[in-house]
C-alpha cells in the first residue's frame, strides 16, 4: 500500500507524522496481512484502508497516549547522539490476546525501544506474529503460545509496567486476569466499546482516567488505569 495514502488516512491519530520507515513497516505489514488472510482468518477487516484506521490507527492513537515522546527519540541528523534516542529504563510490555498484532505491534513501531510480549493462545496467529517480527526486523520482542489464564500465576513469570487489552474473547475473564500481570505501579490500557467501560471501572484496585474516544468512532474509547 502506498505510503502517503497510509500518512494521510492515520492522521486523524497522530499529532505528528510518522517517518517513511515506520510508514514502510505498515505498508509491509499489510501486506503480510492480506497473504496470511487467505489460509488463516487473522481479521475480518479485509480492505486496506480499514486496516489502516480500524487497527493501525486505533494502535497507534494508544501508543501515542501511552509512549508521547517516543518518536521524538527516534534518532535524526539532528540526533546524533544515540543516549538521547533511548529511555534509560525502557518498560515491559505485555499485550494479551495479540491475535493479528493489534495494539502490540504498532506499540513497537512507535516506541522501538519497550521490551515487548505478545501472548496468543492461537498457534497460527502466533506463527503469523513470529513471522511479523521477522520480517519487519523488530528486536526485543517475544511471542508466547499460550492461555492466559495459564500465565497469570504460574510461579516465576515476569510482571509488566504496562499492560494493554483489544478485542478479545470472554473479555470480563481476561481483563481481571489482566491485573496478574501488572507490577507495581503499573499501567493497563484498554481498548474497548463504550458500554464496557462500567465493567472496567468496577476494577477498583486501579485508578481509571477520564475515557479518551478513539477518532473516527461513535463508539471506540481507550481507557487507562494505573495500579494504585
């Protein structure tokens, strides 16, 4: 998909553009999409430019809220200087029910420098999300195969400073799973519908801001809540 069609249709998301190579990434990431969408049903949002605001855009306007200075840090001639393009203390990053790599992926885009985990019980997704990682050359990433319900207390498993959530099956389960994963002071960031936003705030072992809508939507919100 061309580049400048992509820049122009996440606009509504962004507050600032994003580079050709981040652009690049998206056009090659939907493209893989439309291939593996013919033996597997990654997404039922087959047309391009739906893909683009319905799940890059969505991801991103999150990524945005959560990392806002991140593609500031992306290096430039200007930025010669590569401590200043890297957080010192980079934060863990679990994404829960990646399915297609929504909102993980664009997650990584924005903000290259989060350690980053994706859990997909699915294994042909997860192969498909390995695949992503492959080809789009992200590092510091990691795909597990497995349920969610499994990994939230198994003895041992690592704890993230941010959490997210999107489109996900028995979602009232897998959100208070979700609070497993959190380490102090801890980030959730949710994507969900409107008329979801009284079973997340029932979660009162979090602090819930003021939902934010999604743009383009009557009905799409992202909700952020930190662990008190």
């Amino acid at each position: 998909m061309d580049i400048a069609r992509i820049a122009t249709l996440l606009e509504p998301f962004l507050e600032q553009p994003l580079p050709p190579s981040r652009l690049d990434q998206i056009s090659i990431y939907i493209d893989l999409i439309q291939r593996w969408n013919a033996r597997i049903n990654l997404t039922a949002i087959r047309q391009e430019e739906e893909i683009v605001t319905r799940h890059f855009g969505e991801s991103l306007f999150m990524a945005r809220h959560l990392f806002p200075t991140s593609m500031a840090r992306v290096p430039t001639p200007a930025l010669s200087d590569p401590a200043q393009a890297t957080p010192v203390n980079p934060p863990h990053v679990f994404d829960i029910g990646s399915g297609a790599g929504f909102p993980a992926v664009p997650l990584k885009l924005w903000a290259p420098h989060i350690h980053l985990t994706l859990i997909e019980s699915n294994h042909k997704k997860v192969a498909f999300l390995r695949e992503v990682a492959r080809i789009l050359t992200l590092t510091d990433i990691n795909v597990i195969a497995d349920r969610v319900e499994t990994l939230a207390f198994r003895p041992g498993f690592a704890r993230a400073e941010v959490v997210t959530l999107r489109a996900v099956e028995r979602f009232d389960a897998v959100l208070r799973y979700a609070l497993a994963f959190l380490a102090p002071n801890a980030t959730l960031a949710l994507l969900i519908g409107s008329d979801q936003v009284p079973q997340v705030q029932a979660l009162t072992a979090l602090s819930w801001q003021p939902p934010i809508p999604v743009p383009q939507s009557q009905r799409r919100i992202l909700s952020i809540g930190s662990l008190r």
